[in-house]
C-alpha cells in the first residue's frame, strides 16, 4: 500500500490555451483551457483556474471541508474564466489559499478575480460565493513555502502583461509548470534552464509549431520544439506539451505527439485526464 506522504501526482484538467474548443474533434486531447491539480501527501494544489477548473471542482465536490491552494500563473482569461464556476468555492466549509504575482502594474488578485463577479457578469455573485478566501501576493522570484517539505519556487516568465513559471518541490522531486510563455529572450531562457534544471516533470507552453511561429512572433507563446530545445538543455527528465492551440484537432495533436516522441523519447502532449505519479 502506497503512504500518503509518498503521494505526489499531476492531474490535467485544461490542456488549452486562448478559448475553450469542445467538440468531437477534439475529444481525445480535450477543450478546456488551462488547470492542473497537483496533489502532495494531503494538500491539494490547483495551478491556473482557466475552464477546466469547473470539472475539477465537481470532483473536489464530494469532499466536506477543502483545504485549497490555487496558483495563478496571470490574469488572462483563458487562466480565470473557471473561477465563477468553481463549486467548492461556494460552499461556507471550504477554505482557498490564491496565490498571485505582485504587481504595481495592475490591479491586486483579489480585485481582478472578484470583479469577474461583480455587475452581473455572471449567474454567480460576490454573495453567493461563501468560502473562505485568503489571497497572498509574491514577489516574482521568490519561493513559497507552502509546508515544511512543499517548497514552490517563481520565475519570470515572457508573455504579454508577464506570467509566472512554477517549480513544485517535494520530497527530493519536482514539477515545473511554465506556460504562457515566448522563448524570444536570451536572458530570461539562460534563467529557465538554470530554473528548470533536473527536473522530474517539465509542463511547457507548446501553443504552436515551430512553422506556425514564423507568422506568430511576439504573441507571447512558445512551440513544442522549443519545449524539447529546454528540457534537453536543462537535463529534466519527463517533458509535456502543454497549452495546446484551439484550432489544433485530435489528428493534429496526434501528429505532433508522434514528431514530439520520435525527438525526445521522455515526453507526451498533455490531455485531458492525465494522471502523471512521481
Ligand atoms: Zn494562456
Ligand atoms: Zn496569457
């Protein structure tokens, strides 16, 4: 029998960037955009709420009293829009720890994630969701110390109004979660693979192809061959593609997973369901 404390395991919920895209051709890899949950022992960490968090949210359902922690990597909606519709959100018992980058350029989290329920822009308002909210902002490039052992490490990442890369740390291995991110600056890349060196589980923004690219520069979103270039680079072992473009179907995904396998045997394009255990 497997020891809580052993347990440490990545679930994907939303695989897309941009705009949700379901449909039966998009069955297999999914169509919600970006929100993993990532259990450790028993604290349950949700990185991104974008709308793969209203399933996630079904399934956290079941328990009484949650204890949550939700990362956010920024504020576009493609990372939020499931939060007006996250369940536990509005029970009394739940408990949410939200965690965001600083930034004197922008509203505070909280703000920007309860104006998405304010003036009835959806069914769900400020009245009727009753769990505790506690929201802290960090400094980017500092870590948290979630627990004695969960240490959660930031980085600059480059993106249009920034998004932030996580490390997860826990008993000796790690999971990096960097999407939303361009890899056109020299400097913030040398940081990456310093940030994302040896680690067990890399999650990168794979938007695009590297044919697509050329007519999507300063969009703010990487390719899945850039993805390989990282890993390779900062010697991580297992490396998934990650924040997939909405026009992309099944048998496009299934084609660059194919590609992707052939150049680096440690890695998969992320889908909807994935359970990957440490
Ligand atoms: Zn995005
Ligand atoms: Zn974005």
């Amino acid at each position: 029998m497997t020891d809580l404390k052993d347990n440490f395991f990545v679930k994907f919920w939303g695989v897309r960037g941009s705009i949700p895209c379901p449909g039966s051709s998009t069955i297999k890899y999914g169509g919600n955009t970006s929100c993993l949950e990532i259990g450790i022992a028993d604290t349950t960490l949700i990185f991104d709420a974008g709308t793969g968090l209203c399933q996630l949210g079904q399934a956290l359902s079941k328990n009484n009293n949650l204890n949550l922690n939700l990362f956010l990597t920024h504020f576009h909606y493609d990372h939020i829009w499931g939060w007006p519709f996250f369940e536990p959100a509005l029970r009394k018992t739940t408990k949410i720890n939200i965690y965001a980058a600083a930034s004197d350029m922008r509203l505070p989290p909280e703000k920007v994630l309860m104006k998405s329920l304010e003036n009835k822009k959806t069914p769900v308002n400020l009245d009727t969701m009753k769990a505790e909210l506690n929201f802290s902002e960090f400094i980017v490039g500092k870590s948290i110390t979630l627990t004695e052992k969960i240490n959660i490490l930031t980085t600059e990442l480059s993106h249009p109004d920034k998004a932030v890369g996580y490390r997860i740390q826990y008993n000796g291995k790690s999971i990096c979660y960097l999407t939303d991110h361009e890899h056109n600056n020299k400097t913030i890349y040398n940081k990456l693979v310093e940030f994302v060196s040896n680690a067990d589980i890399v999650i990168y923004d794979a938007t695009y192809t590297n044919e697509e690219y050329a007519e999507r520069m300063g969009w703010g979103h990487s390719t899945w061959e850039e993805g390989v270039r990282l890993c390779d680079d900062a010697c991580a072992k297992t490396y998934v593609a990650f924040h997939h473009d909405p026009s992309h179907d099944d048998k496009f995904m299934d084609n660059v997973s194919k590609k992707l396998k052939r150049i680096r045997k440690n890695s998969l394009v992320a889908k909807e369901g994935l359970i990957l255990k440490l």
